[in-house]
C-alpha cells in the first residue's frame, strides 16, 4: 500500500506541485514568525537577566537611608543561609550595589546617569568578557576602572584611558566624588544599557558611604530559568521566617505599590525577570496577537490549497479509484493510499520548509532594525534573531499535517464511497 501511495505521488507530482509550494511556503513563514517570536522574548529575557542580575533578585530597600537600594551585611549573610538551607542550588550568585544618582563631569560637559552599577569584576569576569566592547583597555579592571556605554562616551567627549569625575549622594544624601579612569566602551545603546555605568562595587559603597562588603542586591542565577518562580517560593518562605519580606510579586504594578508603602529598616524584595519586565511582556502580547493572526492566515492558505488541489486530483482520479475497488480494493483502504500520499507530500514539503525558513532566518540577520527606538532590547548585536524550540516545531507540524488530513479526509471519504457506475464513468451518470 506504501509503495502504491508513492507511486501515485510521482505520478501525479504536477498536480501536486502547487500544493508542494504552497504548504513549503506557508510552512516556512509559520515557522519563520513563531521563531523570531522566541528568538525576541529570548534576547529580552537575557538582556534584563544581564541587567538586573539573576534569574531570581534578592534586592533591599532600606527606608532609613537617601539610596534606598542598599542591604546590610547581616541581611547578605540571612539570605546566604536561606538560599543554602532550602538547596536551591543556583549555579552562581552575584552581588551589586545599584544606585540612579550617579552624574559624569568630563572636561566641563556633564551627563547623568541612570543606572550606577557596582560589581565585583573577578565574580563577574565571564559576564563582562560577554559584552560587546567599541574599545576595551587590556589591563585587568582595578577599583578605580569604569565601564559606560559608547553612546554617552561620545556625548561627553571621552576615550579610552581618560579619567573623569564620577559624582553620587550618599546614603545620608550628601554629595560625594572620585576620579575613574575609563577602562572599556560598551556597544550598548538599549533602554538597559544607554545610560548606565559599572564601576567596582567597593570603590562605588566608599563612594556612597556604605559597608565595604555591603550591596543593594544579590542575583541568582540557574541552570534551568523555568524553575526560577518555584524556586522564588521556596526561598520566599524561607526568608520570611527571620527578616522583614515584601510579600510575592507577580508584576512590574505590584513592585511600585509595595515600594511605596511605608516599613522601618530593610525590606528584602524577591523579584524574578518576568516581573521587571511585565510591561514589556504586554508589547510582547500584543506581537504575539499579530503572530497569531499571521499564523491563522497561513494555515487558512494552506487549508485553502489542500482542498482545492485534492478536489482536482480525485476528480481526474474517479474512473482510477472505481476500477480499484471493482478489483477488490476496500473503501479503507483507498482512503489509505490517499492519506499516505498526503503525509509523504506533507514531509517533503515540510523538510523544503524548514529550509526556506532557515534561508528566511539568515536574510534577516543582514536587516538592522537600529532604526526603531528601544528595538534593541528585542535584538541581539542590532539583528534580529531565531531560535528554533522543539515543542513549537512541533506544534507547527502537528498544526499543518492537521490541516492537511482535514482537508483530505472528506473528499477521499465522499471518493470511495461514490457509486461504481458514476466512478467508472468518468463522474458522467
């Protein structure tokens, strides 16, 4: 039965051809959408991983100080032991002191900063050997080394090697100053990464007059980031039993309404990435409604094809299939060859498919989307990029050999059943 399904798709592979092409491209571009879809929520997820530091962020909002943004050393040491006793394993921690009151003076030119990051440069060697540099000095980062972005070195006037003026307020909201000299230039023009600087994390505590070894956040990361909202949980509840706790977060909403209420000391917020980033994942929504729709139009497309192709062929067919089943052949068992036809057209047209889509993929490397404001965070290195999840092929594969049974079913069904006379004749009764 196999070999005569696929002796009949050669035979008729002129009448199928229209249904190759078709099911190759609206396979190609289903899986060209939902992979840049992936590929975009991918890029922002790693961007604010990067950025906020962790797949799940222990941070500290101290009421009694000017930088809200600060823990205590016996607040570190709390949350050291709860991560440790409820053996959430994260694959490495972080520690950073984060301020947004940082300002650069440069041979009489000013610009403030947004975000003022303080890390500790050994810990973090990986991340920052990761970042894409305009220039980098060789030397290793020292306490006095600091790290910004292209885009405002060039609005200052500064160069690699150049020292500057960095100036921050203190915990007791007065103004402090030191001299750092620029040890790296960041390609990084995103709304994480415009205005934003890294120095050492106890150069910027001297700086702001904090402990030596205090923070304002620790970061977790791990090896499997599904895991991070039950991992949260756990760590939540376990952090509960001895310091003072904001309750569970679900989104970037909630975050602002529990900052602004009123506690004494240090309250340690447990915040995961989707929660930074929970107005972001509302533009996401709104792409994903647009994907959908482009998605529906494909599969309609491809549906619309199917019938219009199988309606032909068993129409040409008739005379064919009534001389099988005089000779025996059951009605099961032309809806059969029928159907395998159909899978061997649907796996070939989806192998062409995935390669149109991969040829789709990297035409879209060589189109910058620099020109849309804030795009970049959905982008990596200014392009757009794919990434190809098993469970989404497959459920594009499913959805299309889906559609394609369903289109083939009915009129096989009706074909085999016809009267043998109208059959035989050609469809003449």
């Amino acid at each position: 039965m196999l070999r005569l399904a696929l002796k009949y798709l050669v035979g008729y592979r002129r009448r199928y051809l229209f249904l190759f092409l078709s099911l190759t491209f609206g396979f190609g571009i289903v899986t060209v959408i939902t992979s840049v879809k992936d590929g975009m929520y991918e890029n922002i997820y790693n961007s604010g991983q990067s950025h906020y530091a962790g797949d799940i962020i222990a941070l500290g909002y101290d009421e009694d100080s000017s930088i809200t943004l600060h823990m205590q050393t016996d607040d570190m040491a709390k949350i050291r032991k709860a991560i440790s006793d409820t053996n959430i394993n994260p694959e490495r921690t972080v520690m950073r002191t984060l301020t947004m009151s940082g300002i650069l003076y440069y041979n009489g030119s000013a610009m403030p900063l947004k975000y003022l990051v303080g890390a500790d440069w050994d810990n973090e060697e990986a991340y920052f050997d990761s970042l894409v540099y305009q220039e980098r000095r060789d030397v290793p980062a020292g306490e006095d080394t600091i790290m910004l972005s292209a885009p405002v070195a060039g609005r200052l006037g500064v160069r690699l090697g150049d020292s500057l003026i960095l100036e921050t307020e203190t915990r007791y909201g007065q103004s402090n100053t030191g001299v750092f000299v620029v040890g790296g230039l960041l390609e990084d023009s995103s709304i994480f990464g415009y205005y934003k600087a890294y120095v050492s994390r106890p150069a910027l505590n001297r700086l702001l007059l904090f402990g030596e070894d205090e923070c304002s956040c620790i970061g977790m990361f791990f090896s499997d980031r599904r895991e991070a909202d039950a991992k949260r949980i756990i760590l939540q509840k376990e952090l509960e039993k001895n310091m003072q706790t904001a309750p569970l977060i679900l989104n970037r909403d909630e975050f602002d309404y529990e900052t602004h209420q009123s506690w004494a000391g240090v309250k340690i917020f447990l915040l995961t990435i989707p929660v930074y980033l929970s107005e972001i994942a509302d533009l996401l929504g709104a792409i994903n409604i647009i994907t959908y729709f482009l998605y529906g139009m494909m599969l309609a497309l491809i549906l619309a094809s199917a019938m219009v192709t199988y309606r032909l062929i068993l129409r040409e067919r008739e005379r064919e299939v009534g001389t099988m089943r005089v000779i025996g052949f059951y009605d099961g068992d032309l809806r059969h060859i029928l159907i395998l036809e159909t899978l061997g057209l649907g796996l070939l047209s989806l192998l062409a498919g995935i390669l149109f889509a991969l040829l789709v993929s990297l035409g879209l490397r060589f189109i910058s989307f620099s020109w849309l404001p804030s795009f970049e965070i959905f982008m990596k290195d200014g392009r757009l990029t794919t990434l190809y999840l098993p469970r989404t092929i497959l459920i594009n594969l499913a959805a299309v050999f889906c559609i394609l049974l369903a289109a083939v079913w009915l009129p096989a069904f009706r074909s085999s059943r016809d009267p043998l006379p109208k059959m035989l004749s050609g469809g003449k009764s």
